[in-house]
C-alpha cells in the first residue's frame, strides 16, 4: 500500500492550493484520513481529519481557510488551501487507516512542498 501526495507548489500569499493523496494497493478499507504539516524547526502538527462517513476536524490555525474531503471510490483524500499565509509553508503528509487484512494499519505518504511567498 502506498499513499501518493501531489500538488504543493510556490504560492503567493493570499492564493490557493488543492493537494490530492491517492491510496494504492491492496485495500479492504479506509477510515480515517488526515493530513498533517512540518515547518522548518518546527514539530509535525494535524492539519485536518476526515473520517469515512465524511465527520471532519481541523487544526486552530487552519479553520476556515482549508477544506478536507475525500472520494472513497478513489480512494483520494484532498486538502483545498485557500488565503494562503507565509505561516502555512510546510511540508504536507497525508495520513490513513488502512484495512489490508483483519487490522487496520497506519500509512503515510511521503510528503509534498507548500512554499508560500510574503
């Protein structure tokens, strides 16, 4: 099981981005699926959660600004990042639950670039 992320770029302040992570593999199900962020000399911290039903959660200093949803046929989780600060340039990880036999695992993915310029 892998889990792919994509679309971190260099972004003025003020712009968007959309980031997708795809799940690939042998994979029974999914359940929750995050992504989370690490700034320079800074510890990793929860960007946003959305669990299979669609229930989501989102870290203080994103609310409002970003969206996280998913398509369970694909397998795709997806964070829409909009009004962007020079405070969310980051590395982005996407995070999931995987049932690949009778457990659930932890995956992550290997992480994108979100370069945003004051």
């Amino acid at each position: 099981v892998q889990l792919q992320a994509s679309g971190g770029g260099l972004v003025q302040a003020g712009g968007s981005l959309r980031l997708s992570c795809a799940a690939s593999g042998v994979i029974l199900s999914i359940s929750t699926m995050r992504w989370y962020r690490q700034a320079p000399g800074k510890q990793r911290e929860l960007v946003a959660g959305i669990t299979s039903g669609g229930s989501t959660n989102y870290g203080d200093s994103v609310k409002g600004r970003f969206t996280i949803s998913r398509d369970n046929a694909k397998n795709t989780v997806y964070l829409q990042m909009n009004s962007l600060e020079p405070e969310d340039t980051a590395v982005y990880y996407c995070n999931a639950d995987i049932q690949i036999s009778r457990l659930f695992r932890d995956y992550w993915g290997r992480g994108t670039l979100v370069t945003v310029s004051s």
